[in-house]
C-alpha cells in the first residue's frame, strides 16, 4: 500500500492509503472477519491460558491441580488434557466471566470468539497477573523486612547482653575489691590494737613490780 503518489521523506495522504485498502480488499476482510469470529484456539490452549481467570471453579470439577493430560493410573480428578473434558473446561470458564452466548462458538476441537473478546480476556488476565505480581513481591519484601528486622534485633539483643554482661562483671569486681579492702582494714586495725593492748599490759606490768619493790623496801 502506498500512502503518497510521490516518493518523499514526509507527507502521508489518509484517504489515498484508505481508498487503496478498500480497492485491495482489506477492509472488506476486516469487516468480515469482524462480523464472524475471528479469535480461533484450541480448546486445551484456551484452558491452559485463561483458566486462572475461574480458578475456584475449575478446582472444584477437576480438583486443585489441573494437569494438562491423563493421569495413566487413573486416580487423579478428570483432567482437561482430552477433547472432551478440555471443552468441559472452557465451558466453565465462559460461564464464569459471563461471556454473552452470541459472541461464543463451540467447533469439534476449537472454541470461536468474536473480535474484542480475546482482548478483553488478556486484559483482565494482565490485570490478574499483575495483581498476584503485586501481592508476591509485597508478600516477599514483607518477609524479607521481617527477616532483617529479626536479625537487626537479635545483634541488638546481643549487644546488649555482651554490654549488661560487662557493667555487672566490672560491678562485682568492685563489690570483691571493696570487700577485700575492708577485710585487710579489720585484720589490720585488729593487729594494731592487740599490739598496743599488749604493750599497756607490758607496762602495767612493770609498773605494778616497781610500785610493789618499793614498798617492800
């Protein structure tokens, strides 16, 4: 498609692209495959995709985990991984996120879409998955700020513990050496007065022989 008659670096002519596009045909198509369906997908794909979206419902018909094939045991809820229970699932999704009937068909392996309902769906499935990106990242930092506060308490804790530990122990030091010092002042201040008790009885002594030798002279 053209948009101008001349080759130049600037300069678009709207109604010359438009009218090309209508003579090509383009439009035509577009209208048509407007007025039809044009979003097509399998059905396991469109599950697969868009499941999320009714996630409570699809637990409660094909269980919490939804594998994407049969179980070869054949113990685990109906998967969507066949045709059958595939469709199934789609169903529930389209009654879910109330999609009008007129804008859905069912083929024999396909599901059909008018135009705007895969925008719509990817719009509200970008929401969702922004929304859990959110709550992840809000729930991770949370744990991880918690995670550092509990550390950044325990050092304090710690240090704390080390400083009480130190100031009690340089409290009993004082408290042994105070004790000490006044055990040496009783022991000595005894000495000393057991040493001058002494000498005054030392002194009476021979004071109390000369007194008595005198008189008996």
């Amino acid at each position: 498609v053209k948009p101008k008659p001349r080759r130049l670096a600037v300069g678009v002519d709207a109604r010359r692209g438009l009218h090309r596009r209508k003579c090509g045909g383009v439009m035509e198509q577009i209208r048509i495959s407007g007025a039809g369906y044009p979003g097509r997908m399998p059905y396991a794909n469109f599950f697969r995709r868009y499941k999320l979206l009714a996630a409570s419902e699809v637990a409660e018909v094909f269980g919490k985990r939804v594998p994407m094939s049969p179980n070869p045991r054949g113990t685990a809820p109906p998967s969507p991984g066949s045709a059958k229970n595939a469709r199934r699932g789609c169903e529930i999704l389209i009654n879910k996120l109330n999609i009008e009937k007129d804008k859905v068909q069912f083929g024999e392996t396909k599901i059909f879409l008018r135009a705007g309902v895969v925008a719509t769906l990817e719009q509200k499935r970008s929401t969702m998955l922004n929304t859990a990106a959110t709550q992840l990242q809000k729930n991770w930092k949370a744990h991880t700020a918690v995670r550092r506060y509990n550390r950044i308490r325990r050092a304090a804790q710690m240090l704390q513990n080390s400083v009480r530990t130190g100031a009690a122990r340089s409290a009993l030091q004082g408290l042994r050496e105070e004790a000490a010092a006044t055990k040496i002042q009783t022991y000595m201040r005894r000495t000393a007065e057991i040493m001058r008790y002494r000498a005054m009885q030392v002194a009476a002594s021979t004071l109390q022989r000369c007194v008595r030798g005198v008189a008996a002279a």
